[in-house]
C-alpha cells in the first residue's frame, strides 16, 4: 500500500481488517491524521514505512503503531 506525500488524514478503520496487508509506504514527511483502528486486526507483522528524516515524528505521532514503523528512502 503506498500512501502520497500530500495526504493528511485517513479515515477510521480505514484498513481495519485487511490481514493481507504487510507492507505500508506513507510518503508524506508529517504524520497523516488518523482514525480510530485504522491499520487494527491487519497482519501482525506489518510494517509501516515512512521517510528517513521524519521517523521519530511518526514513532510520536502514531504511537500506537511505533513498534512496527521504520525508514525508508523514498528517493525520486
């Protein structure tokens, strides 16, 4: 799933459910809004990239899901 770098929220339960749902690619470098349980009961090994400079203000940000977000290089 790739998220663009001009999104600024996503909507309740918005991915809620989907377990084959492994990999997330948010390029925007501030944290989109989220709803409630938007990535709940997905797979439990997901992970949630996000650009290199702005990963501890995700970490902060999306607090519930810091464990599983990491850096990646979005490079264009």
């Amino acid at each position: 799933l790739y998220l663009e770098k001009d999104i600024k929220d996503i909507d309740d339960y918005a991915f809620y459910g989907c377990t084959g749902l492994s990999n997330i690619y948010c390029k925007a470098l501030t944290p989109p809004n989220l709803g409630n349980a938007t990535f709940g009961n997905i797979s439990s090994d997901y992970i949630i990239y996000v650009p290199s400079e702005s990963v501890e203000i995700y970490k902060s940000a999306w607090s519930s899901y810091a464990s599983h977000i990491e850096e990646y290089d979005f490079a264009e």
